[in-house]
C-alpha cells in the first residue's frame, strides 16, 4: 500500500505551466481556470496502462508529479485531479474534493455502481464550478457552474446538469451525439472527501476484479480540435461537435504508433505484453 498523500503538498507551478504550454496569469480568476481546464487535458491524457502492468497508482502527490509532469505520462481521476487540486490551490483557488458515482454507458435499470470518480469543485465569485480533468473521452475542457440547471457551452460540446436540488447530489449530462440527446456522465455527491477517502478509492479502483480498469485498457486525449479514445485497441476519433471522424480497431504496431504520436505517450517496450492483450481482448461490450 502506498503511503496516503499529503493535501498541501507543494506542486512545482513551473514545470506544471510548461508541461501543459500555459504562459498566461497565475491568479484565481475564471479565465485563468478556464484557461487550465482546457489545455491539461490536451498536454495530460487520460490512461490506466500502470494498472495493466501490475505496478498500481500511486497516489502520493511526488509520485503524481513524477509521472504526469516529470515523466510526460498521463494517469486516471485521482491522479489527474490530485494533480489539479495542488495547482489550483497553490494559485489561490478555494477548491475541495468531491466524489461521483458514474452513470455513463450503464443502462437505467443497473444497479448504482460505487462513488469511485474524484472531481473537484471550485468556489469562485460566489459560485461553485464543478471541474474535471480525469474522465476519459468525455473529460471536461470547460469549468461548469455546479448548480445552476441551464444547459453550458463548453470547447467540446455542451454539457447541463439536472437534478441540481435532490438531496445534494447534482446529475451531469453530456450531448452525446448530434441528435440532440443527453447522456448521463456521473452524480457529483455535495461534501468535500478526504485525502484519505481517495486512497482508499483509489486502491479499490486499480485492484478490485469490478473495476473495469483491471481488465481493459482505456485511453484518452482531447486536443482544441479533436477527441482520441482507446478502449482496447478501438480507436476512435471524434470532432469537437462529438462527430465520429474515425473508428477502427487497431493492430499492436497501430496501437504503438497511436499512443505514441496520436495520445503523446512515451511508450516503454516493457508495454508490448500487454498492448498485445488488449488486443487480444478487443473491444469490451
């Protein structure tokens, strides 16, 4: 088990700012979230390949830095949002941890899947905006306001969020498509976790035979024009409309050649075991 990690933990803003191409204010302003929230998701992508591997994730606020900064690799929520929280937080922001169960691509009638999904909150000009570098294809490249009902424009798409006054929890739905209908994403719960909450997520989600993580390789990248997602060794390319440009199921070479010039990963030759089962695996249902 890894030691819990410490909130206040400092974060090296420099090389942060450089990793992500952000040269602009450092100060706690909507602009200057705005500005974050859209571009890590574009420097950071999303991925899980430690938990393939076998080596877990480590949650410890070096660690994260090491590998999403240092490392030019990506990682899940609690990577990608412990990251962000230290950022924001050593700007200036107000910020807490909140958890949310996800609803996305499970049918109405599942039974609720476990609060496994860190997402932060940000409390500014007397508004709470929900924010969230750590979901995959369908990250956040815009802060939302919280609780507030209206549909919200976003660089990707638009996003509302319903259900703002049911017993604290708030449902964030997502334009899944160009016919106009909403998807659910997740349930963000009111009240602030612990960093030792997350650890224990965290640990669950990388080991736990339920998480999907254990068993299949997901992928992600959202760029200022475009959407890359790799379930498995299914690619799939979609417009900032959500348009699918391209989707194919791709060869261990494709696969390679794609995490490391489409995703920007620094592919290591000790991944080819496992790129090799994943598409083995295929395309999970």
């Amino acid at each position: 088990m890894f030691d819990a990690p410490a909130s206040a933990a400092a974060v090296d803003l420099d090389a942060y700012f450089g990793r992500i191409g952000y040269d602009g204010p450092r100060e706690p302003t909507l602009a200057v979230l705005r500005a974050i929230a859209f571009r890590h998701p574009d420097a950071i992508p999303f991925e899980n390949l430690d938990v393939l591997l076998g080596r877990g994730v480590s949650i410890v606020p070096a660690d994260i830095d090491a590998k999403l900064i240092a490392g030019g690799r990506g990682g899940y929520c609690y990577e990608q949002n412990g990251l962000l929280k230290r950022v924001l937080e050593a700007l200036g922001f107000q910020v807490e941890g909140l958890m949310a169960r996800v609803k996305w691509m499970s049918p109405d009638d599942a039974p609720p899947r476990p609060r496994s999904h860190q997402v932060l909150g940000v409390m500014l000009e007397g508004e709470t905006w929900l924010v969230d570098a750590g979901f995959g294809g369908c990250v956040l490249t815009a802060p939302l306001r919280l609780f507030s009902d209206a549909e919200q424009d976003t660089p990707h798409g638009r996003f509302r969020i319903v259900d703002t006054q049911t017993s604290g929890v708030a449902e964030r739905q997502v334009q899944a498509d160009l016919s106009g209908r909403w998807a659910p994403l997740y349930q963000v719960s009111n009240g602030a976790w612990a960093e030792v909450d997350y650890e224990q997520a965290n640990f669950f989600t990388y080991t736990h035979p339920s998480s999907h993580f254990t068993w299949s390789m997901t992928v992600g990248r959202t760029t200022p024009t475009a959407r890359y997602a790799l379930k498995n060794n299914r690619f799939t390319h979609r417009d900032v409309t959500g348009a699918v440009v391209e989707q194919r199921d791709l060869s261990v070479d494709e696969l390679e050649t794609t995490l490391r010039d489409v995703i920007g990963l620094p592919v290591e030759p000790d991944w080819r075991p496992v790129l090799e089962k994943v598409v083995a695996w295929g395309t999970p249902t």
